[in-house]
C-alpha cells in the first residue's frame, strides 16, 4: 500500500480540523435550541418532526448554521417553483466553491467553514449529482435527454421487472419465515430494478448495491476525512465501470438507457462526464429512497391500528398507501435551494448566495395543506399534493418508477403475508436529508 504524501496528510489534518470545527459548532448551536442546526445532530434529528413544526411555526426561520429554513407547504412550493432560485450559486459555481460568496449578514451568520481551496471544496462535495447539481441551461438540456428513460413504454417494462423480482423475495422471505423487510425486500428490489434498467451484468450487481449505499451518505455532506475518502474512492469505482458500460453499449447497443443516451453522446448532445455522472445519479437517486418508501410504509401501516389490515383486506389501497407515506414521511425530508437575485421571502429580504432548506417532510404535517397531518390513513384524499418528489426544475423523474415499485411491494406483500408482524424494532438511518429504517425485523 503506497504511504500518503507530507503534503496530502496535510491536508487531510486541515480538512480534519475544518469538518470537526463545523460540526461541534453546529452541535452547540443545536444545544442552544437553534431549529436549523437540531435537524442536522442527534437526537433531534431522529425525530425530527418536533423540529419541524417549531420551524414551521416561524415562517422563515433563521438560524446561525447560515441557512434559513422554511417549513409550511406554501412557502416550500413558493421556493421550489420560484425561478429565482436554483441550485448552484448566482454565478454557476457549485456552492462550496471558494471564495463563496456566500456571507449572510444581519440575523444570518457567515457559514463560518468556506473551503479554503479547489482541492478542499472537491473533497467536502466529492460526488457530482449531475441533474440534482445543475441549474439552466445545462440543466434542462441534460434532463431532456434523460427523460425517455421514464417514458411510459419503458415504465411497462419495469412494472414486469418489479414484480418478477418482488415475488422471488417474498418467496425466499416466505421460506425463511422470519426476515428482514429492508435487507430482505426494500433494498434489493429498487437495486435490482435500477441494476436492470442500465443493464448492468449481473456479476457487478453487488459492488453496485455497495456503492450506491455509500453515495446516498454523500447528500448529508462529508462527516470525516476518511468518509471524503471512501466517497472519492467509490466514485471513482462507479465511474471506472459506467464508463466501461458506454463502451461496451457502443459496440453492442441494446434496448436499454444506457445504450439511448449513448447516442445523445455520439451526436454532441452531452459529454461522456455527463452521461457517466447521470447514470450515478440514477443509482443514487432510485435506490435508498424508494427502500425507504417501503420501510416508511410497513413501519407507519404496523404502528397505526387498522392500517396493515386494511391493505390486507383490499390491497388496491397499495397505491393510497404509497401516497399517504410519501406526505406523512417521505423518504426525502428536506433539499435546499440557493437565491439567484434579492428576492422577498416571508416578508424577510433574501440575499443573493443566500440558501434556504426547504423542508418537504415538514410541508407534509402542514395542518393548512392537511387536515390532521399527524395521523395515517391510507386511505386519505389528499386535496393538496405532497412534495415529497420536490417540485418545479428539479421535479423527480423517477416519480411514476417510485410509485410503481412502491405499489407493487406493498400489494404483494399485503397479498402473499397477510399475517405479517414486527419481531424487533425497526432501527432508524441517522441521515438527515434521506428517512427511512436501516433494519427492520419482521415476521411472515
Ligand atoms: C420514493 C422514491 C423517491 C423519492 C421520494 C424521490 C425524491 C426526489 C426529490 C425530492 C428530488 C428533487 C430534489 C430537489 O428538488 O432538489 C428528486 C430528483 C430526482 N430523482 Fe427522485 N425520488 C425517488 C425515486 C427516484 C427513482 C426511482 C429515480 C430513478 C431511478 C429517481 C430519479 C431522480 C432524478 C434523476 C432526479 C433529478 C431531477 C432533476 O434534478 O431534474 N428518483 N427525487
């Protein structure tokens, strides 16, 4: 093994000492009961509803993290819509770019921890989002030539590839008796369906579960410097193989995803980085979140009298389920959006550079957008719809793939174990941006 160079164990001590900086900071200002940054440390942050209709209750709330945060329905969907705001900072720079400028005076304190330099920031956002990391015009280039990857003919194919796979491990799960929902059905299934629509060989499959595991950790941002270093090692395994992938999709083009935006690549419409950071995307993007779909909906349907045998009695409601998790505990809780132009926000001027989180988990409890939030019920007519797939520009694309796969593991695990019960505790992810049960023992 090559021993790291004085220069780069340097480094690594300054990123060390930066990372550490911000997060007793940020603790402190948790344990003063500062709302923004509850949401980002334990224990606030494994049950972080209280939080949120504190936050809530403040309209905008301001805090010294040098985030706002705003929490009701109207003003999440205010700020996703709003085209004044977007991802990256006013000048395209991603936001920990050097030399940010990203001050926030006044109430707003300074986010106190810029990198210093270009090697800094690369380390502190090592995985590049692609789509989720892109403002206009790039932006709505690039997400039109992913769109066919959703078409409604493609979506038939996946329906059949949900269920095929769905129903071999609800047999193995059956034969075993007792199981684990995540481990057991609520991981493999999204993995297998993303593995299958980029065609992925099957002997990759498990380094690729591993993988998209350790990217999804990046979205809460890089908690040490040996989690930057496995999130730049992992990153550049991912990219070794898609761009593997394209070539071997170039000589030998399939019906696949992969193959179609290959040629967008040969004709000039996006660049081989682009297409290799999209297909990581779409492995990061589909994967923990739609496992945590279905742990956030076995937990909530178990812990509501009424609710699983309510599903088991008719599982059409498999769909109403779906949506009814999707607002009362989405598996994304929160994303964050950056002013483009001064701009007016619940009555409070709003910089530019300056950035607020938008709290969908939040905007799901909002009793002005719906009537008792705090019960499930699967069988809610919900008049306002949820945010939970973000709205406006970066509206997910995945949506009907989530809803489909979501459906369709929750109706037949309601129709193959009706009598299905937990046998432990269902034991929560410590995330904050994506909810969801790391583990959750169950029996048929
Ligand atoms: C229940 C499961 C899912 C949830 C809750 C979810 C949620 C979200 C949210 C909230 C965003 C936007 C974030 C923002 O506005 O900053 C998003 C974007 C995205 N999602 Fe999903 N997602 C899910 C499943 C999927 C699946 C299965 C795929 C594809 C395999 C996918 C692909 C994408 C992509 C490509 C984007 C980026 C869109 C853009 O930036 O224009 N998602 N998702």
């Amino acid at each position: 093994m090559a021993l790291p160079s004085a220069s780069s164990l340097r480094d690594d001590l300054a990123l060390g000492g930066r990372i550490t900086a911000m997060r007793l900071a940020g603790l402190a200002l948790a344990v003063r009961g500062d709302p923004v940054a509850r949401l980002m440390h334990k224990p606030w942050r494994l049950d972080p509803y209280p939080t949120y209709a504190a936050i809530r209750g403040e309209g905008l709330a301001r805090s010294r993290v040098g985030l706002s945060a705003v929490g009701t329905h109207a003003l999440c969907e205010q700020v996703l819509r709003d085209r004044r705001f977007g991802v990256r900072l006013a000048d395209g720079r991603p936001p920990f770019a050097p030399e940010a400028e990203t001050k926030q005076t006044g109430e707003h304190a300074d986010r106190g921890a810029r990198p210093s330099d270009d090697a800094e920031a690369s380390l502190l956002e090592p995985v590049d989002l692609s789509l989720l990391g892109m403002d206009p015009p790039d932006h709505t280039r690039l997400r039109r030539l992913a769109a066919p990857t959703f078409a409604p003919r493609r979506l038939q194919q996946y329906r059949a590839i949900a269920e095929e796979v769905t129903a071999g491990l609800l047999d193995d799960a059956a034969v075993r008796g007792r199981f684990d929902l995540v481990r057991d059905l609520a991981a493999p299934l999204p993995i297998t369906v993303i593995a299958r629509l980029l065609a992925i060989p099957s002997v990759d499959a498990d380094r690729f579960a591993r993988w998209g595991r350790a990217l999804a950790t990046a979205l809460d941002g890089v908690r040490s410097v040996s989690h930057a270093h496995e999130l730049a090692r992992t990153t550049a395994e991912a990219r070794e193989l898609f761009t593997d992938l394209v070539d071997r999709r170039r000589a030998d083009p399939g019906d696949d995803v992969v193959s179609g935006l290959v040629e967008a690549l040969d004709a000039g419409q996006m660049s081989l980085d682009e297409l290799v950071s999209l297909a990581q995307l779409l492995l990061v993007a589909g994967f923990e979140t739609t496992t945590n779909l279905v742990g956030n909906a076995v937990r909530a349907m178990q812990a509501t009298p009424g609710q699983w045998e309510a599903l088991v009695e008719d599982p059409t409601l498999a769909a109403g389920a779906v949506e009814e998790t999707l607002r009362y505990d989405p598996p994304v809780q929160l994303t964050a959006r950056i002013a483009h132009e001064e701009t007016e926000l619940a009555g409070v001027t709003f910089r530019r550079n300056w950035g607020v989180l938008v709290l969908i988990a939040a905007a799901g409890r909002d009793p002005q957008a719906h009537p008792d939030p705090d019960r499930f019920d699967l069988r809610r007519e919900q008049t306002t719809p949820h945010l939970a797939f973000s709205g406006g520009a970066h509206y997910c694309l995945g949506a009907a793939l989530a809803r489909l796969e979501g459906e369709v593991a929750l109706r037949m695990l309601a129709e193959r174990m009706p009598g299905l019960r937990p046998t432990g505790r269902a034991v929560p992810k410590t995330a904050t941006i994506l909810r969801g049960p790391r583990t959750f023992p169950v029996a048929a």
